[in-house]
C-alpha cells in the first residue's frame, strides 16, 4: 500500500538473506525500517511487537526458523527454535501454522539443504500472504458493493487489520483499500484499540497516509455511533478462527460484536485461510489467551513535550491490573466470514465446505 504516494510493503526480503521490517512501536511518530540478521532478531521482533498481527507473525516466524537453521541446523536447535519463537505469542494461529510446515517440509532433507528450503518456504509465504489478502479484499469489496447507495459508507474496524498486520493490502482493510481504489465513497471509524492503541497509532496513520478518510474514537463509542445510526457495518481481522466460525481477536472485538449484534448491524470477519485452525471444534473458552504485561496498562507511550517517544505511567505503583490481549466472539455474533477462498457463514458446515 501507499505511504505518501511510495508502496511500501510492511517485510521485505531480498536475495543476499535480507529481511527488512518496519518497527511498528515507533509509529506513527517515527517510520523506521530496521533489519532482521538473526534468530534471536525474529523472536524480540514478534516478542515486543515490533512486528505484529497473525499473518505477518506467521511470516517473521518463518524467517526466524530460517536463521535458526542457517546458524545451527541440529536437530535439538531446531527443536529448540520451533518451541522458542512458538511461546513469544501464542494465540495467533498463523505463527504455528508456518512453523508446523517448516517442520513437515524439512524432515529426512539434509542439513545443507534445510535453510535453503526454509528461505524459499518464507520468500513463498510473504508473496502468498500478499495474494491472499488482496483475494479477501476482492471479495470483501463485494459486500460493500452491495450495500452501497452513492452516499458515504461508513464502516467501524477494532485493532489494526491492515497491511502493516499483514505484508499488504491487509484483512480487514483490503476490501476499505479495494473501494476506496474503485471511488466509493468510504469512511472509517477507528477505535483506539486500547492498551496498546494499535488503532491510533497504525490503522489511523496508514488509512490517512492512503488517502482514506476515518475518525479516531475511543473504545466505548463504538456502540452510541450504532445507536445512532452512524455505523453501516463492522469489518474486524481474526488471530485465529476455530473451524465452527468463533472468532478470536484483540481485545474488545466482543463487545463491539454485541453492539453490532443488538443494532442489527453487520459485522464481517476477514482472514486468510491460515487463521483458521481446524484442530478446534469451537473456540469460547478453548483458546490460550496471551496475558500481556501490566505495563501496557500502567502506562501510555506518545510523545512528550520535549518532542521525544516516552512512556508516561499514568498509575500508582500499588495499583493491580489484569491484560489479556485476546477474547473471543462466538459465531452466532458474526455475520459472514470474509477469506481468500470466499464468503461463508460462519459455521462448521460453511467452512469446511469452502476449504474442503
């Protein structure tokens, strides 16, 4: 997608074993592209977030067993990797799903071959996220096609779906980005997204630095813009989605959901086929949800008056709190799931029709 009128893409690997990253905890203040040289760069890189969202998790995490292997290719290191870069963030599905295929894919390979197959595997996966996602923005653009009357579209997203979420184009956005590239007439509303406003600080910048036009609100406004008829439809991403079509996603996506639900709003989940985690029956109450560390609550990160990127703690250190980054949004809430292969329901019939 555009930044100021240049593509950028949010990973970007090259021929000579350079892999490239946008830092995500310095925006939107600061756009800085840093390199991933090893191992340990991918864990920290997923780890602190400085990469972020299933996809591009699943991508970084690919080129991670690719360092691990290229700087030691034992069997007990790769064994070693795979559990290390599988606990830096265990809800999003993509991340174990890249991970699970490297290890099918290498097995009785020798230890010359594994890294090159790895990269190639990466290199793969970065081109096909990009694929996938500009399917499910194709398909999603047909949804807002059909509900749209030449007046302004409004559509309310919760975290960051987009492409800095992804490689490009995004899930939850690709089908805003498609109708804004055809002319329509859309406008976003973006919640906050707190504790770590991903909403604030990367689905308002790379939604304006596109050209789109959106709203920042807090948290809680989302359902008064319901209520009082401001919201057409709700558009969220997926960390991982159980094969019966309920949703995990940062936290809030639930309560936005029952807003949707309770004002007869649609609300449409887009992901791509390797969210979805086939091994789960449901997902309410079976998915491990990451608990963040209390400091996201305790504190807020913008700049100061100085002009610097500081935390601000805005807590007495006797206060306790509790952070779980995900919840998760029973199937009855959602009304269509958007994904590369298509528009399902959101039950296990649909979806497994659809991916056969």
């Amino acid at each position: 997608m555009l930044i100021d009128g240049i593509l950028r893409k949010s990973i970007e690997s090259h021929c000579n074993y350079e892999v490239k990253i946008i830092n995500q905890t310095l925006l939107p203040h600061r756009l800085e592209f840093i390199s991933l040289e090893s191992f340990n760069d991918c864990c920290k890189a997923i780890k602190d977030m400085w990469v972020r969202g299933a996809p591009l998790i699943g991508v970084t995490a690919a080129f991670g067993m690719f360092f691990a292997i290229k700087e030691n290719p034992s069997d007990d290191n790769i064994e070693y990797s795979f559990n290390k870069l599988l606990a830096t963030r265990p809800t999003a599905v993509d991340l174990k799903w890249a991970l699970e295929n490297i290890i099918i894919m290498i097995e009785g390979v020798t230890k010359k071959e594994k890294a090159d197959l790895v990269w190639q595997f990466s290199r793969n996966l970065e081109i096909d996220s990009i694929k996938q996602c500009s399917k499910i923005g194709d398909y999603g653009l047909e949804i807002i096609e059909s509900k749209y009357n030449n007046k302004t579209i409004n559509i309310l997203t919760h975290c960051n779906a987009g492409w800095l979420a992804c490689v490009d184009w995004g899930t939850a956005l690709a089908p805003i980005y498609k109708a804004y590239n055809k002319g329509l007439d859309v406008h976003v509303w973006v919640d906050e997204t707190r504790p770590r406003s991903q909403g604030a600080a990367l689905t308002a910048w790379e939604l304006s630095k596109h050209g789109i036009k959106n709203t920042l609100i807090v948290d809680n406004a989302g359902g008064h813009l319901m209520q009082n008829g401001e919201v057409d439809m709700c558009i969220v991403g997926s960390d991982r989605t159980a094969s019966n079509g309920d949703v995990c996603n940062k936290i809030g996506t639930y309560m936005k959901a029952l807003c949707a639900f309770d004002n007869n709003i649609p609300f449409y989940v887009a992901l791509p086929e390797s969210t979805l985690d086939f091994s789960l029956d449901s997902g309410v109450n079976k998915i491990e949800i990451e608990e963040r560390s209390s400091d996201e609550i305790t504190s807020i990160r913008g700049i100061d008056q100085s002009g610097k990127l500081s935390n601000v703690k805005i807590t007495p250190d006797f206060v306790k709190s509790h952070n779980p980054g995900f919840d998760v949004t029973p199937a009855r809430l959602v009304t269509k799931l958007i994904t590369n292969k298509g528009i399902c329901n959101p039950s296990t019939k649909s979806i497994r029709k659809l991916f056969k």
